[in-house]
C-alpha cells in the first residue's frame, strides 16, 4: 500500500491534480500495482479525503485559540487547542504506533511543523495503516500524505526529515 501512496504523492505532488479514486485506480493497474495494493491505497486516500476535508484549516490559522470570533466560527463541538493541552495516547494507539511512531509526532509538534488538527488526521491515517507498531517509514509517508491533502508542501528542512533514509546517515 505504501508504494502506491509514494507513487500518487511524487506524480501527483498538487493533490487538486489528482484524479478521481476510480480513474486512479485505472492509472495504477496500468503502471502494474497489485490490485490489492490498490485497493488498500485507494480505502486510505479516501479515508484522508474525507478527514482533510472535515477540517476547518482557516478558522485555526486566521485568529488565535482565544480569539472569540474565531470560536464562534468553529464547527460546533470542536474546541481549538489550548498551549497548555497535552494529548495522550490511547493503549490502542501506543500499541499500533510503536515509540518510534509516537516520539516522531512529538519532535514535529515540538518542532513547530504538525499543528494539532494535521497531528490527529495523521495519527487517524496511521491507525488506519497495517503493521504493528508502525513502521517510522510508513509514517513518514502519511505525514506527506496528510500534508499533500492539505495542498501544503513541509519546510525543506522538515521535507528532509521525511524523506531521508537515516540508516544512510554518518554520525559525526
């Protein structure tokens, strides 16, 4: 599944150039992905479809957490996060991502890169991805896919931290 998210996100890197699930998955027989590669792939694209779209990016980026307009704006029940919140992760989730997993999210929330709402669109795409724990790799790969939903490219610095491979890394 992963080698298809790769391959949509180098050859597709403007999400709104993106077709349709059913076309791309014409487009991926094609290009010779299995079949249930593809089947997976697509599943999970539409899964982040639907959470991209649910989310309200404007309204947390256009006014502060205590702004009241911008509270007022925000989808009923939802609640922005405060600087002082902390989340926690369920057994479940501690489980399937694995501490490599976890102390990556947390270097890109402390780093500044993974707000809050695209934190929880990529743990939700990462509990919906197979493998326990989670490989880092893998969600390397939903952090660029959830950034690709978003229509939004990292930092250079961060895109590095993403798609470097550390096992080729020389300490100095």
């Amino acid at each position: 599944m992963f080698e298809v998210l790769v391959y949509v996100y180098e050859n597709y890197w403007q999400g709104d150039a993106c077709p349709e699930l059913h076309q791309l998955s014409r487009k991926l027989t094609a290009v010779g992905f299995d079949a249930e590669e593809i089947q997976a792939a697509l599943v999970w694209l539409n899964g982040l479809n639907i959470a991209a779209q649910n989310t309200q990016i404007d309204l947390l980026e256009t006014a502060p957490a205590d702004d009241a307009r911008a509270t007022a704006k925000l989808p009923k029940g939802f609640q922005p996060q405060s600087e002082g919140s902390l989340r926690v992760y369920s057994v479940t989730e501690q489980q399937h991502l694995g501490a490599q997993a976890l102390g990556f999210v947390s270097f890109l929330e402390s780093a500044g890169v993974l707000p809050p709402h695209m934190r929880e669109i990529v743990i939700d795409r990462a509990m919906a991805a197979p493998g326990e724990p989670l490989a880092l790799d893998d969600l390397k790969i939903i952090v660029l896919m959830v950034y690709w939903s978003f229509g939004e490219e990292p930092d250079a610095l961060v895109l590095d931290e993403l798609c470097d491979d550390a096992d080729f890394r020389v300490a100095h």
